[in-house]
C-alpha cells in the first residue's frame, strides 16, 4: 500500500470544498467543462480532489479512475462519484505511482494539480507510462505570471505559500514541463482567472496534448 501519510492537510482540504465551488460560480464550472469536453474511452485523472470535474465528462467517456491521496478529499469525490453521468472509479494514490498497466488510458486528466505534486517531472513521466500511444493529455493549470515583476513576487513567495498551502507552488513553468515529458501541445489558452474575490487574478493554463510519435 503506498504511504499516503505525507499528503493528508484536512484543514486545507476543507477549506478547500467551500473555496472550489465559489470558484466554479466565478467561471471556473465553464473552465471545467471545456477541459473535458470531447472526451473519449478510458480516462485517468490524476489528484481528483473533491471530484468538481465528474459531472462534466461526457458520456463518451467509459471509465474515469479518479486518482486522489488526501483521504478528506477522496471522501468527497467518492461522493460526488455517484451521481456523476460516467463510471467513476475513485482510488487512493499519487502522480508518481499511479494504478494501472502501461499503455492502458485513452486520456489523462490534470486539473489544478501540476502545482502541488512534488515532482511535476516524475508525474509528467508516469502519466506517459499509462496512456496508450496515441493517448491525450488535457490540462487546466494555474502558473507562473508572464509578466517580469509579478514572476519574480511569485517566486518570492514560493516556499512560504506551499508551506502554508499544501505544496502549491505559484511559480511552475507547467506548460514547460509537459513538453519536456514528451508531450505535443496542440492547443493552449493563458488567461488570468480570480477564483475568489480576495486573491487575485492569476494566469492558467487550458489545453490539449498529445505524446510525440
């Protein structure tokens, strides 16, 4: 059984619960729904959280493994699994050891995630390792701000914030990091995007991928 004792913060998760909903009225349900629509076959979802996404998978879809180790979380989107218009299979894990077979998923699913793993790398890496070869990535990020002065503040604030909020770190160059795995990016919109009134706007990422041939 892996170790799941290092990703447990159920404070911050529910926090968490309440603060993913205000953000879905603020935009982030549309934000959501375009990540996933389109979707095909077998899917893996890697740090799932409170399960906001399943009810906006197509039914094209056949299975979603919901991959979540925050045990607070995990119970909500065990929840929110059973009213979802798709199989959803949620399960104990993490990015670096996921379940499953290589070459196994249709697609992968990484949703505000790539900034709290502790490695986006070894992450990227075993996501490449379970999907099929002509699998498909889709991702919808919060990351590091193309303006200077705002990079450099975010950088700055790094190892205080993922103290204080379950390995965030504002500053990751995710799009980078999906390219260097291996991946193509064939469609990509940056945007800012506020999911509650006292933070502010930070820029995201939504797009598609694929795996180099």
């Amino acid at each position: 059984m892996t170790d799941l004792s290092g990703f447990q913060h159920p404070r911050l998760a529910r926090v968490y619960v309440e603060t993913s909903a205000a953000a879905d009225r603020r935009g982030g349900r549309e934000h959501r729904r375009r990540l996933l629509e389109g979707l095909e076959g077998r899917v893996i979802e890697i740090g799932a959280g409170n399960g906001r996404n399943f009810a906006h998978y197509p039914k094209t879809v056949t299975e979603v493994v919901a991959v979540e180790p925050e045990d607070t979380l995990r119970r909500f989107a065990q929840a929110a699994a059973a009213s979802a218009p798709v199989p959803v299979r949620v399960v104990a894990g993490h990015s670096e050891a996921l379940p499953g077979e290589a070459h196994t998923f249709d697609a992968a699913v990484l949703s505000l995630v790539l900034c709290s793993v502790p490695s986006p790398a070894a992450a990227l890496a075993e996501i490449v390792r379970v999907l099929t070869p002509d699998g498909t990535l889709r991702f919808y990020e919060h990351v590091r701000s193309s303006n200077p002065a705002l990079g450099l503040l975010e950088d700055a604030i790094t190892p205080l914030w993922r103290r204080m909020a379950g390995g965030c770190h504002p500053n990751r160059d995710t799009l980078a990091a999906i390219r260097r795995a291996g991946f193509v990016v064939d469609e990509v919109e940056r945007f800012a995007f506020a999911p509650q009134p006292p933070v502010p706007a930070l820029a995201h990422l939504l797009g598609r991928a694929r795996l180099k041939p």
